[in-house]
C-alpha cells in the first residue's frame, strides 16, 4: 500500500472533519471522490486511518467511508489482504476507547459479512462476537451485541440459524450487571429475532415469551434514570412486535397495557417518556384490538386515560403532550 496514498486520504479526511463552511467541505469532498474513492487501494487505506489516526473524529469518518465503500470494491481485494483486514477490524474494535468509532468499525464489519458470509468466508467471526459478549469488560460486550444486531441486517439467514445459541447468550446480555446500553441493544437485537420466529414455532415464542419481563425491566430503567432515547428504541422494539402475526407479547399483554397506562399517566416522569408509553397503548388499540377484547380491559384502560386528557394542555397548539 502505497504510504503517500494514505497520508494523502487522512489529510483531506482530517480538512473534512474539521471544515467549518460550504465551500471547504465541497472542495475535499471533491477531492476525495476523485483522487482516492475512485480506487479499490481506498480499502485498506481507510482501514488503516480508521484504525490508526490519532484523531477520533477523523477515525470515526474514515470509518463511514469504508463502509460505504465496501460494496463497490471488496471482491476487487486479493485473498490474503482481506484477512489482514479481517484480523485488523477485529482486534481495532475491541481497543477502540471512542464509541462512534466502535459502531463505525462495526458497521464496516456488518457490510464485509454481508459478502463474505454467502461464500463460505469469515467463519470464526460468529465465535469472536460471543466471545465479546461474554467478555468481562462492558465495553466488549456492547461492541459484540452491537455488531450482532447489525448482522441481522446484512445476513438475516445466518443468523436466525443461530436463534438456539443467540437466546442463551441473549438471556444473559438483557439483564447485564454493568451496562444499561447492552441490556437495550439486547432488546434491539431481540427485536430482531422476532421477525424470524413463525406462529407455528410454539418453542422459540415461548422462550421469548419468558424473556419479555426481562425487556420491559430494561425500559424501566430507561425511564427511571429519563434516558430519553434509549427508552424510545425500548418502545420502538415493542410498538414492532404488535405488527407481527407471532404472539410474542401474549403471555404478557394486560402487564404491558397496565405497565403504559401507568407510565403514561406518572406527572413525575418527562413528557416525552409519557407520550412513548401512551403512544404503546395507541398501537395496541390499532394492531391487537381483539387481544384488548379478549382480555376484557377495554372500559378500565377508558377510565384510566381520561384523567390523563384532564391534565393541562401545553400553549402551542402544535406541541404534543400526554392529554392531546
């Protein structure tokens, strides 16, 4: 590799990170896009700043570019540098200390697999993700969970092979003793792994039956501590399940309405947070209207709701609260 071609990408990569006006950020734009992403050498060479640039932001963008880089020119790389390259990512991520950079090293490591997988390639990549998940350092096991959700993007078929093993492993990472952002990135992937259970698996739904109090603990904590987006991508999670035609919610459902109705109508909690929570039930109304009949809750979930449309409406008619 060619080490003036890598001093030259980093120097305009870094004119990028750190271009305040227009007129700057067109011009190495330009630049990049015609002397350097033009080549396949643009591989390793945004591999080795994003790996080894001793600014992070400019890691963290040579990152992006890799990824979107990928798909153009990956099988354009000989055999032995994909290796390299493979071995490199892997060891990066875990020394990695900035998390943009992480979750731009693991997204590269998403689109790589979405090529390598279907031709037998990156066999040992499915073992180092476990093996990080089950790291005794947080930060390892947020990359590893991370990496995992996001492979459910680029190879869905591979992973939903592994449901057997991922439940065990994501049984433990939901209620992680450290770190919040695994025990919500595991409901993410959990997420994920409901897409791919039928209504006919009556094994996998009740095993990810017996994970939801799990889940909704980790959106507890969410809301305890007003983490605002991570309890957002919870609901997010939830609010996909009543699409799905699986009962995965089933075992659990009356909880979940009274665990939204209260959150929903709880003044001491963030507006915002509120509004996730009545916004749950919103979906339950339009997705599960015949389990709310079943279950006979109807009339004491309208009870409970109306205080909550008593309560003070905000003065700009075009703000959202819990009562509109």
């Amino acid at each position: 590799m060619d080490p003036q071609f890598v001093s030259g990408l980093e120097h305009y990569l870094q004119k990028l990170a750190s271009a305040s006006d227009t007129e700057s950020i067109q011009t190495a734009t330009k630049v990049l896009s015609e002397q350097y992403y033009a080549r396949a050498e643009c591989i390793p060479a945004l591999l080795t700043i994003s790996t080894e640039s001793q600014e992070w932001q400019v890691r963290q963008l040579a990152a992006v570019e890799l990824r979107k880089r990928i798909p153009k020119y990956w099988e354009d790389i000989d055999d032995g540098l994909q290796q390299r390259m493979r071995e490199t990512i892997l060891k990066a991520i875990v020394d990695e200390t900035n998390d943009l950079t992480r979750h731009g090293l693991a997204r590269v490591i998403s689109s790589i697999a979405r090529s390598d997988v279907p031709n037998q390639k990156w066999g040992d990549l499915i073992q180092f993700l476990y093996k990080c998940c089950q790291s005794p350092t947080a930060a390892h096991r947020e990359i590893g969970v991370y990496v995992l959700d996001s492979l459910f993007e680029s190879i869905p078929d591979m992973m939903s092979a592994h449901m057997q093993h991922l439940f065990e492993l994501f049984s433990a990472l939901v209620s992680d003793p450290e770190s919040l952002v695994v025990q919500v990135t595991t409901v993410e992937a959990l997420g994920k792994i409901a897409d791919f259970i039928e209504p006919e698996d009556r094994s996998a739904i009740s095993k990810f039956q017996g994970l939801v109090p799990a889940m909704v603990q980790v959106l507890q904590k969410c809301l305890a501590t007003n983490e605002e987006d991570l309890a957002s991508r919870c609901f997010e999670v939830f609010n996909g399940m009543l699409i799905l035609e699986t009962p995965l919610l089933n075992r659990h459902f009356g909880d979940l309405i009274e665990f939204s109705i209260n959150v929903g109508g709880n003044e001491e909690l963030d507006d915002n947070l509120r509004i996730m929570a009545l916004n749950f039930l919103v979906w339950t109304a339009t997705y599960k209207r015949g389990r709310l009949q079943k279950l006979k809750i109807i009339k004491p979930l309208v009870d409970k709701i109306m205080p909550i449309t008593a309560q003070e409406d905000p003065e700009d008619d075009d703000e959202d609260s819990p009562s509109r």
